[in-house]
C-alpha cells in the first residue's frame, strides 16, 4: 500500500554530485500529487527503498534540483503536506539561505525522508543523505550543466561509425551525433527536422548504437507501426523488433528483451500503460510527437509516465513558433526545462506572442536550443536529392471506420461473383474505398455542410498545406476525383484564408486551362492549384510549385511520376517536395506497401493501374482491403 | 496607480522622489495616458543611460536619465555578496530580482537601484528639475524592467550573463568540502512505526524558517 500523501527523499548520485535528484514517490498518481501541492513534476524513474514491509522497487517521480529546490522552499505547509516533504522544504530553505539553519534537521527526519538503498541492505542515514543533498546543491549551483554545451558541441560532429546499413547525409551525421549526446547525457530533446529529412533513419542509427541491458520503446501513429518495423529491419537488420500490436500481444514485460526495440502505438500506450510504465526503458522515442501537443491530454500524460533514461521526441512541425505546443512536447522530452506551464506563459509565451519581445525570444532560444534540433530543406539543399518523396501517414476518423467496414462487409458477403461482373464488383468497392478514405462528404455525395473533422485525409493535408503557403511555397495537388476536387477548393480557400483555389479538370475549356496554368506560374494566383490527374497528369508546364501533393493514389507509379513531373521538369530551380497520402490500416496503406517494397516486380504486375486487384481471389482481395486495427482519430 | 506587476517594476520609479516627486502628482497620470497613447519612442538602454523620444503636438523631446556604471571591482564585490546566498541565484536564474538584493549589497556598500545623487535626468523643456516627459521615460523604462530584471544590472555596466557567471565564480570559491563517503545503516534497524513521522517532529517542521 502506498502511503496517501506525497513522499519526498533525495536520490543521490555518487559519482557526479550535482546530478543528484529529488524523488518524489507514493501516492496512486504521484505526478497528479505533485502537481496539487505546486512541485515540478519530474520525470519518472526507478528507485529503491527500504519501506516498512521490506525493500521495495519504486516508481518515483525524480526532479533536478534547480527545480526541485525553489518549488520544495515555496511549499506551502498544510495537513495534506507529509513530513518527509516538510523535511525536504526545511532542507531546501536551509540549502537556499543560511547553511546552518540544516543543523539540527536530521533528527526530525523519518525513514521514509531517507531510506534510500546505498548497498545491499544498508540505507542512507538522515544525516549522511542531508550532508549529501547540502553539497549537491552547493555545486548544482555553483557550476552550470555541462549538458547543454556538449550538446551544442555534438551537434557539430559527425558521427563517425553510424551502425546502419545506409550511407546517411552529412546532416543526418550531424543529427546521429546529437543524438547519441543526448541518450549518453541521459537527457531528452527533440528532433524537429522538416519531413522527409530523415527523422527515422537517425532515430534507428542512435538506437542501434547503444549498447544496453536495457529495451528501447518507440511509440507512433497505428498508421506507421508497420513503417517503423521495416525501416529498422532494413536499416539495422541486427536490431531485434517487437511489435506491441494487435491481440496477440505480450502481456508481461519479459517480452521485451534487453536491446531489443518495441514498437507500439499511441492508443496501446494508454490502454497498457501499466505494463509500459513497468519497464525501465533505454531510449523511449515519440514518433509524431506533435499528438501530445495538448499537455493535458491523455495521451500527453501517458508519455510522461513512462520510465526511461533518455526521451527523444520527432515531430516535422515548426515547434518553436508554436508556444503551447512547444512547451508540451519538451515537457515530455524535458521535464521542466520550459518551468511550470503558468511560468512559461508568462515568462516566455506572453512577452513573445503578444508583443515579440526580443529579449525573451532571445532568452527562450538560449533555453531550447541544447535540446531542439531542426533543420529545414532549405538549410541542407546540397545534401539533398532535386526531388524528395515522401508517405504522409493520415489516420481514419470514426465515421470513416464505420462507413469502411460497412463497405467492406457487405461486398464480401453479398460475394463478387465472377467473370465480367465480379470485375465490376471489385472495382466499384475499391471506388469506394477511395472515396471513404479520401471524405465521408465524397462517397456520400454531400454538397454542403462542414467537411472539418470527418476525414483525417482531408485535415492532415489541410494543416501541410497551410504550412506551405506560410512560408511562401506553390504547390499542386492532385486526385483522380472531380467530386473530390470540387470539395478541396471550396475547403481550402475558405480554411487557408484563400480568395479561391483554382481546380484544373476535364471540364475546363483550352484557353482557360492556358490561363489558370500562367496564371499559377507567374504568380498573381493563390498559391495552390488543384489538378485532375487525368485532365493534367501530362503536358503542363507548372514549374512554379516546389511541392506535389497526391491527394488519393493512382497505384501506377508511371502515372504518378507523370503527374509530379508537372513540377519536376526542365525550367525547375528548387527541389520538389512529393508527398503522397495514405491513410493507414487501409488498402491505400497496402497497396502503397506492396509498390514500395516490390517496386520493380510491382510495375510487372501492376500494369495499368488497379487491374490486377480484380483478378484477386475473395482470400486475397480480403486481405488487401480489409480494415486492420487502426487507431481511429476522434 | 502602479501598472507594475514585480516588486522591482514597482520600486522603479520610486527612484525618482530623490528628484522631488512626491504624491499625489498629476503629472504621473499624464505620463501613464501619454504611455497609452504611444508617445514614447525609441526607448533605449544602455550602459549608464535610459533615452527615448516624447512625441507632443509640435515638438518630439529627447529625454536622457544617467545612472552611473559599476566598475570592474565593484561588480566582482557584488557577485560575491550575492553568492553568499544560494537564494539569489536561484532568483536570478528564474529572471527574477532577488528581494533583498538593495540589503545583501549594502553590506558590501553598492547598490543595483540608483542611490541618492546617483540619478541625473536631461530634458529640453523648459520646466525646472523633474517633468513629465522625464516621468514617463521612467515609467515607460519600468515597463519594460517589469519583464526584463536584468535591464538594472545592464543599465548598470552588466548583463545576465556575466552577473550569472561572476556569481557562480564567487560561489565556487567557497564551495564546502565534500561529505565523507557515506556508511549508511541497516534498513532493518528504521522504525517501522514511525517510518513516515518521527513523534513530535511537525511542529518544528511547519515552523522551520531556514
């Protein structure tokens, strides 16, 4: 049984004095306890004490003490503050002010404010752990971390041996380096380099690397679960994977054996979260971390509950213009870097928001800059490739869910028939797959009414587009749908602030292609022109886009290439961003597999587009379209 | 009156009844609305001095308020009249001025707020000693200090980060010797009983000022 009230004792560490920690323990939810009583929450962490009924392991929740220190000094006293705290408020003041106003505390101290493991059996004693903790924050603030500077130093080495099987880009050395400071540091930060730059590579390089006793934890969207499993298996075949996904997976922590890396999803991680947090994690990374944006969400608080030495967020937006999300994410990579959220907004988010002041910009940037690693296309252009592709993982909202196993259900059980009408059959529910992918509104046939929130295609391309268009980029977006682009143009211009956004289809005569075409490309269009692969898959010159969005996928890779080469061709002066929507657990995620892993087979047997499914049998058409379990977005 | 959240935004242009003003004065109402109404411009610090520009009708007034520097030694002194309290760098490290500051460096004779005789103001407007374009600068100045505590040490021949590492340099200096290795004691000899308490502890506890 835990004791009800907040615990507090020091953890010492012997070998580098100021990295001594407080520790914060009992309680159901000692964050939650924290918090209540104005204390940092910390980061949580294994410890071992000697309690009452014999040694326990304890998850605690342990708190550097330059922020330790002030909180425990500012506690304010009461009846739901125990004594074991009210020691380690007294220590504090003590260690604050005049340093012989400890004298005298030890005896006053129970066992629960020091019976921390030393050796074997032996704890340290009241006065021994006050003597340790008096010298700990002496030199915790007489000596800044060292942490930040090596960080900032290891960011400009290259890594020499990068353990994977890839030839990484100067930048990504950069990046590989930094990370291995930041695990060896046993700190947090996050990697926040524009998509496509290879987040997931350098993330495999630092797991491969480490050498530990311990697993490695990486939690995604259920879309890219799969994603990951490959790429670690391609980049770092040594490393062993375990997917914690599905029905069948582990239910005791013995699964995850020492080195090995577990992938598992944002839903697993709260509905497992015992088990997860039961682990003592090596390196724990948070792949598209900007989901914990909102810091009171579940999600948000599940991460923060799990134990492990280093914390390592990825996420391609640009956090540091975004405040709230900002201090979210780096309170989970960073526990406390950024202060209490109230400090921060008026510290930080307040001055900088609303009246850009320079000073707490600049005070800000000094604060994050050890710990938040971004960098753009433009920055690394020479290492990069004229043409970048790139899958963009969206999730299925629930109405999406539910119309698509709807569908699915009732075409394999009505059956496909055969011949020329099961031909027909297939194509239309593949038709209608599509649709349910691409918006509710399309394969319903809605003409009005908001299309915000219903398909997670439709938002995630609408947040990306925003972003192109803020920093000043063009860009095509294709579908093979009229239907679909009629919704994209009424939606985009009304949620991007757009006068209009221009469609290019069959529909649209030859001299008012000619004009939207100039138009686009001599700039007096908004910045985002929609085009109908068949009715623009060829022959347009549209150089002026740097990015090629394929709104729905065409699965004949000579098609899509076309398309891209409406930007992509002679007359282009910038690399072109390409990125390709898929929304995962569903057969545009598998079909998208099946091209990428078998690409050269696949042009063989793909043909001429989506053919080959029709001449699937029920096993095999059922296993492509067949919704897997996804993590349905709200 | 004050819009001044922080005790040191607030004590800002306290500075200036050295020059005689005193309350009520019409003329710091004058100053606030001349605020509002985005008169001041230009507003610079620097080293020893705070300038800006007042915008009226007709006619801008350049306005300069002095405070002199601390030299070299005397900041040396301060860092280590501040080290002698863990306290301060925890303020400072927090962007925050430490409330005894005025007292820990009279001990050693120096002041960070300008002390009497310290201030010297220049304006071209034809009123006498202090006047509303000076007050306004001041306030306008304690606006911004309110956000920015290091802009007094600035002001003063400092910044941030030199008043950070002198202070730590000075704390480094008289860094206690380390505790012997610990021995520590059988976990089987704790108190069962009393392991979360020790009888008659809470109230020394609670009332423990440091």
């Amino acid at each position: 049984m835990p004791p009800k009230l907040l615990q507090a004792t020091f953890l010492p560490d012997r070998t580098d004095p100021s990295r001594g920690r407080m520790a914060w323990w009992g309680g159901d939810d000692t964050a939650e306890l924290a918090r209540r009583r104005g204390l940092p929450e910390g980061e949580p962490g294994w410890i071992a004490l000697a309690l009452p009924d014999g040694p326990a392991r304890t998850l605690a929740r342990l708190v550097p003490l330059l922020q330790a220190v002030p909180a425990l000094a500012a506690l304010a006293t009461g009846k739901q503050v125990s004594d074991s705290a009210l020691v380690w408020r007294a220590a504090a003041l003590g260690a604050l002010g005049e340093d012989s106003a400890l004298d005298g505390l030890a005896p006053l101290m129970p066992p629960a404010a020091h019976a921390v493991t030393l050796d074997g059996d032996t704890v340290w004693s009241a006065a021994e752990l006050l003597a340790a903790f008096r010298h700990a924050v002496h030199g915790t603030y007489a000596s800044p971390s060292k942490i930040p500077d090596a960080l900032l130093a290891a960011r400009e080495r290259m890594a020499e041996r990068v353990p994977v099987e890839a030839v990484p880009r100067p930048y990504q050395r950069h990046g590989i380096a930094w990370l291995g400071a930041v695990a060896e540091h046993r700190t947090g930060a996050i990697l926040a380099d524009d998509m496509g730059l290879g987040k997931t590579l350098q993330t495999i390089a630092l797991l491969a690397g480490r050498s530990t006793t311990r697993p490695h934890l990486v939690v995604c969207p259920t879309s890219v679960v799969g994603n990951w499993a490959r790429e670690i298996a391609r980049f770092a075949p040594g490393l062993r994977i375990v997917r914690h996904h599905g029905p069948g997976r582990a239910s005791e922590a013995t699964a995850f054996a020492p080195g090995a890396v577990v992938i598992t999803s944002y839903s697993l991680l709260l509905r497992d979260l015992a088990l997860l947090s039961d682990v003592d994690w090596e390196v724990l990374v948070l792949d598209e971390a900007q989901q914990i944006k909102n810091h009171t969400g579940q999600t948000a608080k599940a991460a923060r509950a799990v134990p492990a030495r280093a914390r390592i967020a990825l996420t391609g937006t640009p956090v540091e213009n975004r405040l709230a999300e900002l201090w979210s994410i780096m309170d989970f990579a960073n526990p406390g870097l950024l202060g209490p959220h109230k400090r921060f907004a008026k510290r930080f988010a307040e001055p900088i928001e609303l009246r850009r002041d320079p000073g707490a910009t600049a005070r800000l940037r000094e604060l994050i800059a050890p710990y938040l690693l971004r960098r753009l296309k433009s920055e690394v252009a020479t290492d990069l490739p004229a043409k970048l592709e790139s899958t963009v993982a969206c999730t299925l909202t629930r109405e999406q869910a539910k119309l698509y196993r709807k569908t699915v259900k009732g075409a394999l059980d009505v059956g496909l028939g055969d011949g020329f009408e099961r031909h027909g059959r297939v194509l239309a529910l593949l038709t209608a797959l599509k649709q349910i992918c691409n918006h509710p509104a399309q394969f319903l046939g809605e003409t009005e009414g908001p299309l915000t929130g219903r398909s997670g295609k439709l938002d995630r391309v609408t947040e990306m587009l925003g972003e192109i268009v803020d920093s000043g980029d063009r860009a095509l977006v294709f579908t093979q749908y009229r239907k679909m682009g009629e919704l994209l143009a009424g939606h985009l211009s009304a949620e991007l602030d757009l006068p209009r956004v221009p469609f290019l289809h069959g529909g649209v005569s030859g001299t008012g292609r000619e004009a939207m075409v100039d138009a686009f490309q001599d700039g007096s269009a908004p910045p985002i022109l929609l085009v109908s692969l068949k009715a623009g898959g060829t022959g347009l010159n549209l150089t002026a886009a740097n990015h090629v969005v394929h709104y729905d996928r065409w699965w004949n890779p000579a098609v899509e290439d076309q398309a891209t080469d409406r930007a992509h061709r002679i007359g282009q002066t910038r690399r072109v961003d390409v990125h390709k929507l898929v929304t995962g657990g569903t057969l545009e995620e598998r079909v998208a597999e099946l091209l990428e892993r078998k690409r050269s087979l696949a042009d063989a047997i793909v043909g001429t587009g989506e053919e080959w499914i029709t001449r699937l049998d029920d096993a095999g058409l059922r296993a492509l379209v067949e919704l897997s379990e996804v993590e349905v977005g709200e | 009156m004050s819009t001044q959240k922080t005790w040191w935004g607030k004590r800002w242009p306290r500075t200036l009844e050295a020059l005689g003003l005193s309350y009520p004065d019409s003329r710091i109402v004058r100053a606030r609305a001349l605020i509002r109404s985005g008169a001041v411009d230009d507003l610079l610090v620097e080293p020893g001095s705070i300038t800006a520009w007042i915008d009226q009708p007709g006619r801008a007034y350049g306005v300069t308020i002095r405070i002199p520097p601390l030299g070299e030694a005397q900041w040396t002194v301060a860092a280590g009249a501040l080290a002698g309290r863990t306290r301060s760098l925890a303020d400072l490290l927090d962007d925050r001025l430490p409330e005894d500051v005025d007292r820990v460096l009279a001990t050693v004779g120096l002041s960070l707020f300008p002390r009497d005789g310290e201030l010297s103001i220049e304006c071209p407007c034809s009123a006498r000693g202090l006047c509303v374009h000076v007050i306004t600068v001041s306030h306008a100045f304690a606006d911004r200090f309110d956000d920015d505590p290091f802009l007094l040490p600035f002001l003063r021949g400092g910044d941030r980060a030199r008043l950070l590492s002198d202070v730590r340099a000075a704390m480094s200096s008289i860094a206690p010797p380390p505790p012997p290795a610990p021995v520590g004691v059988a976990a089987g000899s704790l108190s069962a009983k009393g392991f979360y308490a020790v009888e008659d502890a809470r109230d020394a506890l609670t009332a423990w000022a440091g």
